[in-house]
C-alpha cells in the first residue's frame, strides 16, 4: 500500500529544492554580472503602478521610503520628477562634499544594500510631519504633506479637516473644519508645508502656503485657522471630490474619529512633551516656530493607519525629507543635530556640512535679504561689516555663516558669503519696513503702517521654509518711518531668530570714503546688536536698562554706534560718555559748551577709523552703585594713565566718592556676561524637559512665556545732521 503522507513530505522537499535552486542561481547570476535579478523583480512591479490620480489610503498599505535628497552645494535643491517610475535612495559618499554652483538636483536610481523596499502600492498624498504647537492660542499649527508618487499632485483636489481657531475670538471651534488648498501642484517625491495665515501679508512660495477658512452666519463673518495644541490634536487629508479620507493621525487626548472609520485604528500617538518654562518667539509667522514634530520618517514611511507609522522628534524638518532621527542630540547646543554636521549627514534634505557646520564647533546659519537701491548703500550690506561680525564671534568657538547670496560672488563660497549659488537675495525697495506699527501699544501688533512693509513679508515669502529651523534671517531695508527718513538704525525679536537693519535714509551715499567707512562700521555695530538681541540679549545685558558705561558690550547704546574702545581702563570710555551727553542727550560736556557739537569723526576709536571694535561683554566689570560713585573706579574695568569717569561732567577727577543719580532710579549698575548666556538654539530641542514625560491632558509646572520685540529708540538729530553734512 502507497503510504500518501510519505509521497506528499517528499513531493514538498522536493518543490523547496527546486526553489533553492533557482533562488540560488538568480544570486549566483547578480553577483557574477553585476545585476540583480531581485532589483528586477522590483523595478518591474514599480514600472506596472498605474499613473492615475492617488487613491484613498488602505490602512493597512505599507509605503515605500520616500527618496534622500542627494548631497548637493545648495541648501535650497528642488525636488524634482525622477526620469524613470523606479524610485530607489542612493547613499551618500562619506566624503566632504564638494563646493559648486548649485543645480537643480535629480533624485536618482540605485540598489540598496539591504532587502529592497516593497513597491509602492498605493501612490498618493500623505501626511508626512505635524508640529507642536506649544504656544496655543498665541499661535497657529502647520503641517507638511508628502508626495509619494511618481507624477504631481494638484493640492487642491484635497482638503485638509481639523479644528479652527478664530482669529478675532481666540474661540476654538466645537466641531472638525474643513479647509480648503491652494491651487499648487507638488512634484513626484516633493514636501509642502500648510500653516495658518495668521496675518494678510504672509505670502506663499513653492514649499509653503497659509491657509484660513471664512465662515458667515447671522451676517457676520468669522475667520478660522487650523489647530490644535501641544497635548491634543488631529489632522486629516479629504478627497475634495468626495470627502474621504486619504490620510489621518490622532495625537494625545483627541477623540476625533476620521470621516473614513477605516483609516484609523488603535490608540492614538502620545501627545507632545511637556514643556516647563517655555518661551514662544514673538512672530505671526506659524513657520517659525519648530519645537517639536510628529513624523513619518523618511528611513521607514508606512502608512498603516496606526500610530506605528510615527515618531517623535525633537528637530523639525519642514518642507523636506524627515531625515533627522528621533534620538538625534545636538552636542553644541547650537540648534543644529549632530547627524547634520558629519558628510553624507543631512538636515530637511539640506547639506549644512558642505555649508561649514562642523560637530564640535557652534554654527549660526543667517540669511540675507537686502534692497536694490542705486542711490542708497546702506541698504547693501558690505562684505568688511559682514566680516567683522564674523571675527567678534571666532573666539569663541562660534562659527557664524551669513548668506547673502551671488552679491559678492555667483558660485557658493564661505568667503564670499554666498551659500545659494547663483541667486540673489535682492528684493525691491521700499521706503518702509517694519517689525511693528509705529503705533503699537503691544508686542504683537505686527500690522504695519500704511505705505510700510513688513519684515514677516520677506522672510514667509523669499526665504525657504526648509531653512527656518536652522537659518535666522536678516532682511536690510531702509527705514521703519513712512515717510522714509532716517531713524532707529534696526529693530529685532528677543529672543527669536528674525532681525531688521534699517540704515538708509539716513545720508550715506556712493563714493564718498569717510561715509563709507562709517557705514561699515555701523552696519558691523547694528547687526552685532540686533542679532544679539535674537540670542537673548537686552540693552543693559540681562536687563533693559541703558547706558550703563560699566556694560562694555555692542548692546549698549554708548557703543553699538560708536564702537568700543581697544583698552577698556583708558581714557576712551570717557570720550564715550561726553560723547553720549553731548549728542543722545542734548547737554553740554566738558569741551563742547553746546549740544550736539561733539563731532562723531573727533571721537577716539570712533566709526571714523578703519578699526572698529565690536564685541559682547564678557561680564567682568566691577558693579558701581551710584549711592557711592568712585571716579577712579573708570568704567569697573581698572584704570592706566590716570584715567577716570568723569560722572558730574566737571572735567575734574574728584578723588572723594559720591552720589549721583546717572540713571534714574537704578541704584545699583551691573555689568552681564553676555557671551556665556547667548541662546543660540532659536526653539527648544529637547524630547523630555525636566524628566517630566508628557501624559494625556496632563501638564506638570508648565508655565509660557511670549518672547518680545527689543524696541529701539532714533538716534539723535545731531548724528543725522552730521552724516548729511559729510556728504
């Protein structure tokens, strides 16, 4: 008798035989030719995926990686549609990038060294990154959507479902709004980020729009921008042709279910982590604010409709790949990851090591705009000015990196300071750019005035959304008054990572070297001090008190302008001091018997002189109580050649101490370390503040605390009349 359970074993040994064998053979065959015949089997699937619109999400689908972007020279690379339908990341090359005129980059086909990633099932527009928003109703959300196909999507054939807030109201709806999108396509393998429009002069650009939803009842009309908080949320992507879910996630305490049930299930992800002691920049802008995301990441995009496709990070990466790891740490405290500073590393899809960000060293990213004006130079800034910023900040193991596009040259260069390539920074000019309304009764009134623009204009519109984590910017513009005279020399957030330098209208003209020269000077002073002032810093250091000759730093208005003298135990912080009574406040001084007649080239070490000191404070100046002032004290830094501060400007050093109420009201003045406190992060980066672990709903000792605009005042009438008299 035929024993069937026997003939069955060997029938299957011998199939699983036959099957190793042509496994076996087909990896012989790659590793003999070169080729793969797995990759084959793959490219084959990849090439037979339809070209049709994207489908609605299966829940259960898994999605290929999206591509790397490759390294390149620029930081800005557009993200293209590859030649072929077989999308596969090539590895970068450990090696340090080379420097070159950036090009538009092409994402390119290569074999991983692992098990290929399954093929794409079901292409479509994905929700790839959604932001914390710690600042709640002071602010608005954004969220970035992926393209994970190999033909372009038009955004608008989707909607994107959340709760709103109402701008006027600071009320948040009861119910789930949809929003509707703007008309952009997103290329094959392309990022794009959706934000509130908070403010009407936020402008869109190719990886970035702001978004709003105006609904009318009883006859008033109600403006809504999409939202949710730190600690409960949701966001869904609708079909616009039939409002079905193409994509959701749920995070905290949300109990939002999908319009499509199907396309979530299980918990939700874990809300944000708790932040005690927070500080929100001051902006209108929702894209400059990166505390926090929940992603996707590049290196394992699923798609299963489950909070297993996400993870948390601590380094956004809007408008780009979500490259950076979720235990990424940032060993400089600089605001930049680690893994972004070694080559082959990447931030966003951006090459910040071929840029010059190095681990171990502490890189501030800072890019410029600036005005095109034929008859004003003070709104171009100059490469000396630029420089001597750079060296004030090189002792200290902080490498600060502007880029001003092709002004000073059309290739990529760190000397130069061009890291754009051929692309200029220069916008039209305009009379009139302000941070706030020269009205403004509070820090966010950032509407600006009639026939003003405003700062949040250029840096929403001609700055790059993937560069805003990790680049300030700069814009130089002529004035913050209408009618375009000069004025306050610049204006800034503090902390924040946004500054303006407003220097024109104020006579500095072409080929004229004593103007010149002082524009440098003051360009190098102002931006040193508005950009000081984005780390953290006030005008009495940690406080906002003025003046203060024993606060030896570029924050100072007895310095910004005036520079500070090479020896601070000489006679030249003297000179400061009657120069300042003389000209800011309108007195006479011992040599100059009328106001205003203390001439700023007559000044020692003045902006008159091709050298020019800038620097922040390092703190050690001796405190000096105006109850019991000593004149042989100086400035608390010691005293050479007899050298005193003349406090009751009678020319004379008085040797006995005595009181004399220099500023009022302030007993005790005290010099600031200001290099040791620069916050040089512009948002916080840390997974878990204080070990306390963000739970449902719960936040422990959680305090915000809104950041301010660093108001500034005018200079005085008599420093205007002097650069219009050297013309």
């Amino acid at each position: 008798m035929i024993d069937k359970n026997a003939l069955r074993t060997a029938r299957l040994k011998k199939a699983a035989s036959n099957l190793a064998m042509l496994i076996s053979a087909a990896l012989l065959g790659a590793c003999s030719d070169g080729s793969s015949a797995l990759q084959t089997v793959v490219s084959s699937a990849a090439a037979q995926q339809p070209e049709a619109r994207p489908a609605t999400i299966t829940p259960s689908s898994t999605v290929a990686a999206p591509p790397a972007m490759t390294p390149a020279a620029t930081v800005t690379p557009a993200v293209t549609t590859p030649a072929a339908t077989t999308l596969v990341v090539t590895t970068p090359a450990a090696t340090t990038p080379t420097t070159t005129t950036p090009t538009t980059p092409t994402v390119t086909v290569a074999t991983p060294a692992v098990t290929p990633a399954p093929a794409v099932a079901k292409p479509g527009l994905y929700i790839s990154e959604v932001a914390a928003n710690y600042r709640r109703t002071d602010g608005v959300s954004w969220v970035e959507v992926f393209n994970n196909s190999t033909q372009a999507i038009h955004l608008s054939d989707y909607r994107l479902r959340t709760t709103g807030w109402n701008i006027a109201t600071q009320d948040i709806s009861t119910a789930p709004m949809n929003f509707d999108l703007p008309k952009v396509d997103i290329p094959a393998g392309g990022y794009f980020v959706i934000a509130g429009k908070f403010m009407p002069f936020l402008t869109n650009t190719d990886k970035s729009a702001y978004v709003s939803k105006t609904s009318v009842s009883n006859g008033s009309s109600k403006t809504y921008l999409p939202y949710w908080s730190d600690s409960a949320g949701f966001v869904e992507l609708l079909t616009a042709s039939d409002n079905k879910t193409a994509d959701f996630v749920r995070f905290g305490t949300s109990a939002v279910t999908p319009l499509t049930p199907s396309a979530w299930s299980g918990d939700n992800v874990a809300a944000f982590p708790a932040k005690p002691d927070y500080v929100t920049v001051a902006t209108p802008d929702p894209l400059d604010s990166y505390d926090g995301s929940i992603v996707r990441l590049s290196s394992s995009f699923t798609a299963s409709g489950s909070k297993s496709d996400w993870s948390r990070v601590a380094f956004s990466t809007p408008g780009g790949p979500n490259d950076v790891a979720a235990d990424a740490i940032d060993s400089d405290k600089d605001g930049i990851p680690d893994s972004a500073k070694v080559a082959g590393g990447t931030f966003g899809g951006m090459d910040l090591y071929s840029l010059g960000a190095r681990k171990g060293q502490r890189d501030i990213f800072i890019h410029v705009n600036y005005m095109n004006s034929a008859t004003d130079t003070a709104v171009t800034p100059q490469k000396s000015a630029l420089q001597m910023v750079v060296d004030a900040f090189s002792p200290h193991n902080i490498k600060i990196h502007f880029d001003v596009g092709n002004l000073f040259s059309s290739a990529v260069s760190a000397a130069s300071f061009n890291l754009s390539g051929d692309v200029s920074h220069k916008v039209a000019f305009e009379k009139c750019t302000q941070i706030l309304s020269s009205t403004a009764k509070s820090n966010a009134d950032f509407t600006p005035d009639a026939g003003c623009s405003s700062i949040y204009k250029y840096s929403s519109g001609s700055f790059d959304v993937r560069r805003k984590p990790v680049f300030r910017f700069m814009q130089m513009a002529s004035s913050q008054l209408a009618s375009g005279a000069g004025g306050s020399s610049g204006i800034a957030e503090l902390p924040g990572n946004k500054f303006l330098v407003t220097l024109g209208g104020s006579g500095f003209a072409p080929n004229n070297a004593r103007l010149q020269t002082i524009l440098i000077n003051f360009q190098g002073g102002t931006i040193m001090h508005e950009f000081g002032h984005t780390l953290g810093l006030h005008h009495g250091g940690f406080e906002d008190q003025n003046y203060k000759p024993n606060y030896f730093s570029i924050m100072n208005y007895m310095y910004q302008l005036n520079g500070l003298p090479a020896d601070a135990r000489g006679g030249n912080p003297l000179q400061r001091y009657y120069y300042t009574f003389n000209n800011d406040f309108n007195s006479p001084v011992p040599g100059y018997a009328k106001a205003g007649t203390y001439k700023l080239c007559d000044l020692p070490e003045g902006p008159c002189n091709a050298v020019f000191k800038i620097d922040y404070s390092n703190g050690s100046g001796k405190s000096l109580d105006e109850a019991n002032l000593l004149e042989a004290d100086n400035i608390g830094r010691g005293s050479v050649n007899g050298a005193y501060l003349d406090w009751n400007l009678n020319g004379l050093q008085d040797p006995l101490s005595y009181a004399f109420d220099y500023i009022n009201g302030q007993t005790v003045m005290q010099d600031n370390d200001d290099w040791s406190k620069l916050i040089l992060a512009a948002n916080p980066h840390q997974l878990v503040a204080a070990a306390v672990e963000a739970k449902a709903g719960v936040r422990l000792g959680e305090t915000r605390k809104r950041g301010v605009i660093a108001l500034e005042q005018p200079p005085s009438v008599h420093l205007l009349n002097q650069l219009t008299n050297l013309k």
